[in-house]
C-alpha cells in the first residue's frame, strides 16, 4: 500500500483518521461530539487555571527563598516567553501537517515550560473545531474527491465499448 492509500477500506473507499478524544466522530459530528468538545474546552481551561495558581505557588516560594530580583524577574520572563511561544506554535500546528522529527523535539522544553499556552490553545481551538480536526477534514474531503475521480473514471469493461467509426 502507498502512503496515500494507508486509510482506504478493502473496497478501496478511503476512511477517515481517527482524532484524539473523538475517534472519526469528526466526519458527522455525531456520538456526543457536542459534548465532548465542549468538555475538553473546559477541561482544558480549568487545567490551565490550574497550572496558573501553579506557577503562582512557585513564585511565592521564589519569594520566600529571597533570590533577589534577577532571579524573580528572569523566572517571570522565562514563563511568559515560553508560554507565548507555545501558545502560538500550538495553536498553529492544528491548521498544518504534523511533522515529527528533531525540529518538533526543540520545541518539546519550551512546551514543558509554557504548559499553561498549550492549554490555552486547545480550549481557544476547541470553541471553533475540535483541534486538528480542520487539517483532517481537508486531507479527508480531498482523498474522496480522488477517489470519486477514479471510480467515475472506470465504467464498465473497456473491451465491450463500441468504438467510433474512423473515416
């Protein structure tokens, strides 16, 4: 099998890819989709509160320590940065292909830091779609678009076609 045909039925029709906490419901948003993207978009709020009191603790503990006001200043920079960058970089890999490999892995410290942006965007993204379903749906709508190609193409048996008379 090609890479193109990987999640194609044995009569050739393609199927859709699953998604994570949604299985194919994507496809007809039917099986509790509603509900479900709507309980992750508050999950994924209330983690990010959580992980916000979080690093609130940290930076009274900070305090108590007296590090002096580099340090604190630094560790305050180093959240917001990296909060901001996987915000962005998240919210950005739900419109666009997956690619795996070292470049993803630099960006796996940052998204550790920044744990608080990557919540944020899978509850800002899972008000309008469920997160990656956009991307899923475009490449899953194209491959039945293709195939509807290829089935309309082949109309029978070539070799009874009545050919056109040559003058």
């Amino acid at each position: 099998m090609s890479d193109d045909n990987r999640h194609e039925s044995p009569d050739d029709a393609p199927l859709p890819e699953p998604l994570r906490f949604f299985g194919t419901t994507w496809v007809d948003r039917s099986g509790g989709y509603w509900a479900r993207r709507a309980g992750l978009a508050v999950l994924a709020l209330a983690l990010a509160v959580g992980g916000g009191f979080l690093l609130k603790v940290s930076y009274d503990g900070l305090q108590l320590a007296d590090g002096g006001g580099i340090i604190q200043l630094l560790m305050i920079a180093a959240f917001a940065v990296c909060t901001s960058l996987a915000f962005t970089r998240t919210l950005g890999g739900f419109s666009r292909p997956h690619e795996a490999g070292p470049a993803d892995s630099s960006w796996r410290p940052i998204r550790v830091i920044g744990f608080v942006g990557v919540l944020l965007a899978y509850a800002v993204r899972s008000f309008v779609e469920a997160p990656g379903e956009g991307m899923l749906r475009k490449d899953y709508e194209h491959r039945l678009e293709r195939y509807a190609r290829r089935r309309s193409s082949r109309t029978g048996n070539p070799a009874k076609r009545k050919r056109k008379k040559r003058r």
